[in-house]
C-alpha cells in the first residue's frame, strides 16, 4: 500500500472493529479463510530484501601510492576552487600546500566513510550517536567537516586534535590498505606493531591489526628478508648410523676455529684451526689441531688421524674447498697406485681398500648434525676455559687432548634410577678393546663366565658393550626431535631464495628449481636451483634456514612437474 494510502487506512492504526467489541462477539478461529477471502482474491507475493553492495570508488584504485594519490586530489581540488568565479580573486598556485593537501586526506576519508558508513552517519546526524547494533558503538563517533571521529576518553590529554580524535577508516577497504602501506614504508618496513602505533595517531582504521600484519606479509622486500621456509619429514637415518662396526669405521670429519696460541713467550700469535673426527656409530671423537685450511694440511691431520685410529672405510664431510682437493689428491693417490707395473701386495691391498669420500649438500649442515654438535662442545670447552687467554702450542695441544677425553666420556644414553648403577655407556668404552686391526669372533653369550679364559672374557665384554648400544643408545634414536610434520614435496619449476651469509638478504640470489633429489621415503629433501649465476646443489631445510619459498602472492605457477 503506498504511504498515502496507508496514513488513512484505518484497520493498520486501531485495528479491527470486533477488536474493541467483548470476546463472545469475536469471530470462530474455524472460519473457512476461503469464505474471508476468496480464491479470486488471493494474491501470492515474494518479498526479497536484497543488500546492495557498494563497490569502492574507482579513484582508490587509480594509484597504489597514498602519497601520489592525495596530491592528485589535491590538483582536482584546486582545479574545482579556481574554476569557481567567487574565487578569481583568490586562486591557489604554485606548490601543493599543507592545508590543501590536508583537506585532500580528508576528502579521501569523508568517500570511503560514506561507501562504508552510511547508515552511522545518518544516526549520528539525526540523533547525535550510533546505535546499539553498531560497530563503531565503542568509539562514540562524532561528526566533524562531516568526518566521522572517534570520540574517546582523551579529550583533556596534551596531544593535538588529529591524535585525539582520529579519523575512522573502514577495514578492508583499498584506502585503508594505501594509508598501512604508506606508514609501513616510511618507517623504514615496520612490522605490525610499529604500523597501528603510527596510524592511530591521525587515522582509527577498523581491525587495524590483521590488515596490518597482512600488508607486512605482501611487502616483497619484507619477505626476501623473512620468508616462509620449506620443511619437510625428518628423514631415516642413515645406514652408518645404526649399523654396529669399529670405531671410526665410518666416520665424519669438520673444521672449527680459527685459534691462537704462541710459538714464543713475546711472539705473535699464530693462527690454527681444529679438525674434528666423529664416529658415525659411536659418537667418540678423535681431535686434531690443523695449521691451515689447504689440501696438505687436512691430508697431514687425516694421516695422523688414521695413524693413531685406524684406517676408517667412509668419511662424511661438508663441501668444503679442503675437503674437496683431499679427496682428489687421494683419488689420484689411489690411481697412482693401481697403475705401477711391479706393485706390493700390501700397497695394491691399500690402494683396492682406499678410502672413501662421502660430501653432503652444499651448504646444509643439518645433514651432518653429528659433528656440528661436537664442534659445539668443543667450542664450548675451550671458551669455557680459555677465555682471552693464549696458551703455547703446547699447551693448546694438551687442552686439545683434554677436551677430546671429556667428549669420548659423555653418556651415550640416560642413567637409570637403580643408585647401585654407577656406570654409563659412553664413546670411551667403545675405544678401549677397539684393536687397529679387528678379526671376527665367534658369540661366547651362550658359555660361562668361569669357563672363558683371559681374552675371551674381554671379546665378551665388548661384546656386552655393543649388545648394550643396541638396546639403549640405538632406541633413543627413534623419535625424531624436529621436523614432525609431513609436507607437501617442493615442485620443479618452484621460485626460491637461496639465503648467502655473505650478502645481505636483498642480495639473496632469486632461483628456479629445475631438480629434486628423492629420498629412500620419497620425500624431497634436496633440491638442484638455477640461478643467473648458475646452478646450485641446496637443502630445503637446514638450520640456519637455507632455502625459502615465495608466498602465494609472489609465487609463480610452476612450471612442467
């Protein structure tokens, strides 16, 4: 019914007449409706209430610059002022000035309140407040230049206007995301934190927090710093860790250092470096102190090493230069060897049992988490008790030799509750019955201990040692500390930072993964990336983090797999 219609219908304003009349004269509730109203007059209607949804002004979307787009407000602004002809006398030229760029701002924020907030305004204009209902009925919003205002408490704080009562900006709005990215990018990339501290002392954007952090998350450069990185399921261990063999059999080798000590009382200090033999097996370790870091140095220290330890059949190393050129002179010493017309016996058994290199990933040491770990004891042993001191050589070799005996008597495995229990499975007890040369014996579990004679009872012993790693020390190695989840494997054609603890992290090169390497479990933990510079060999994951995917607004869609 229209309006003026309505305004005289009676029925809708008091009612029914029988209404006013006693309850015995009202109508039976078992009329017919049909005898009311017949079918000819029954009329079906849909009422919908559809919610129109205001697009955003098209000028938000002109610039991506809040800076570029107030000034160019501004320009329209002062084009409309001096194309007035009440103000001929008074036409603005030259620069923008504050005041003009100002009522810009303000112009910007008055459009998107009025897209967002029509409804808060009119409450406010009509009866001074928003309702109940409202989102913004936690600021008390006032109108000022018709600018929705937050009211607050800080009417009487020695601030200025604009801090005192902000403007209030829409969330999810394009001018809202211009205003964060201006004050992210003029206070030098801040995070989130920084961001709405700045924001609120001139602007009140609605849910401040999450855009903020979301526009901290797009920022590219922001991201090359602090990307998100790749993990994936820690993997099994490997074969050299869990089968039970000689010490030093299979062993891994790392450089740490570099350190000083004195060839006289009043000389120089002279700079050395440590070379750190870890058993893959055992964990015992073998420490020897390097001149230099060149291929003859570390081939005198594996010589030494091999003397006093044994020949070992592996040794798992990083990529380092030294390594590298020690396992082509050895590789070219085996070659060598095989090769001479009237060879020894025993020299052509040493050159057919050579020794072998094993060499993990650039650049990822968490796949020799083994001696990283005894590169940080030691290191911790000798700043613990060297502090600025600078021994002799000497004395650097005994302190050397010391910390070497403490690390071979680390437990291996818990101790037990039993206080009868005084002894512990370490590195130590492995070393003690371990001859250079080992020949097979035979199980004497099943005889007893009185009827074994001298040294079978110490093969027993070891025996014993090795059946106790076995039930202890191998069971520990059973959960996997980090790296719990299983992930999605990383794609060829996937783009990718590669992180350089040379370069500053705007520096970092930009790749393309163009191989994955797959292990026993089919999961991908080493990647081939091709840079501008060429390809490399990385890990996913390594600590520190090496290797770092785009986010879904930066990434591309991979190419090929």
């Amino acid at each position: 019914m229209p309006p003026n219609e309505l305004k005289d219908f009676t029925p809708w304003w008091n009612g029914p007449d029988w209404l006013r009349q006693p309850s015995r004269f009202w109508p039976s509730l078992t009329a017919p409706v049909h005898e009311e109203f017949p079918p000819d007059q029954l009329e079906e209607r849909i009422v919908a209430l559809p919610a129109q949804i205001i697009p955003p002004n098209e000028l938000f979307s002109l610039y991506s610059s809040f800076t570029k787009l107030v000034r160019i407000v501004a320009i329209i602004l002062r084009f409309r002022h001096n194309s007035n002809p009440q103000n001929r006398h008074e036409k603005r030229t030259g620069f923008l000035s504050t005041v003009e760029l100002v009522q810009s701002t303000e112009q910007l924020v008055k459009i998107a309140q009025e897209e967002r907030f029509p409804h808060d305004i009119a409450d406010v204009l009509r009866d001074g407040q928003v309702k109940r209902n409202s989102r913004l009925k936690m600021l008390l919003p006032h109108l000022a230049n018709g600018i929705l205002r937050v009211g607050g408490r800080l009417r009487n704080a020695p601030v200025t206007y604009n801090q005192r009562h902000p403007m209030i900006l829409p969330d999810k709005h394009p001018l809202t995301d211009l205003i964060l990215k201006f004050y992210h990018l003029n206070n030098l990339h801040a995070g989130p934190q920084l961001i709405t501290a700045a924001v609120r002392e001139r602007f009140w954007p609605l849910r401040i927090r999450d855009q903020a952090r979301q526009v901290v998350h797009s920022c590219l450069r922001c991201f090359r710093c602090k990307p998100d990185v790749m993990e994936q399921l820690m993997g099994e261990l490997p074969t050299e860790r869990v089968t039970p063999t000689l010490p030093f059999l299979r062993s891994g080798v790392d450089y740490c250092g570099p350190f000083f000590y004195r060839t006289s009382r009043k000389g120089a200090p002279t700079k050395c470096y440590v070379a750190i033999f870890v058993c893959m097996v055992t964990k015992a370790v073998h420490v020897e102190c390097v001149a230099d870091l060149s291929t003859s140095s570390f081939i005198a220290a594996l010589r030494r090493f091999v003397a006093r330890r044994g020949k070992p059949q592996l040794i798992e190393c990083d990529n380092a230069l030294n390594f590298r050129g020690a396992k082509r002179e050895l590789d070219e010493l085996v070659r060598l060897f095989g090769t001479q017309q009237h060879q020894h016996l025993v020299t052509s058994s040493c050159a057919e049992d050579g020794i072998s290199f094993k060499f993990i990933p650039p650049r990822s040491p968490n796949f020799g988490g083994l001696w990283e770990a005894a590169v940080k004891s030691l290191k911790k042993h000798l700043r613990s008790t060297l502090l600025n001191t600078i021994l002799s050589l000497d004395e650097f070799l005994t302190l050397l030799t010391q910390i070497e005996a403490c690390l071979n008597s680390r437990p291996l495995t818990q101790l037990t509750a039993d206080p009868n229990d005084l002894e512990v499975l370490t590195p130590g007890h492995f070393l003690v019955h371990r001859p250079l040369i080992a020949i097979p014996e035979p199980s004497l579990a099943d005889v007893p201990m009185n009827r074994l004679d001298r040294y079978q009872q110490t093969q027993e012993y070891v025996r014993r040692i090795w059946k106790q790693w076995q039930s202890e020390y191998l069971s520990g190695l059973q959960p996997r500390t980090r790296w719990t989840q299983q992930r999605d494997n990383i794609k060829v054609g996937t783009m990718v930072l590669l992180k350089d603890d040379n370069l500053p992290p705007m520096k970092w090169r930009l790749g393309r993964v163009t191989q994955v390497f797959r292990g026993d479990d089919n999961f991908v933990r080493v990647v081939a990336v091709r840079t501008k510079d060429g390809e490399f060999r990385r890990a996913i994951c390594v600590n520190p983090k090496e290797i770092r995917t785009f986010p879904a607004c930066h990434m591309r869609k991979p190419e090929g797999n």
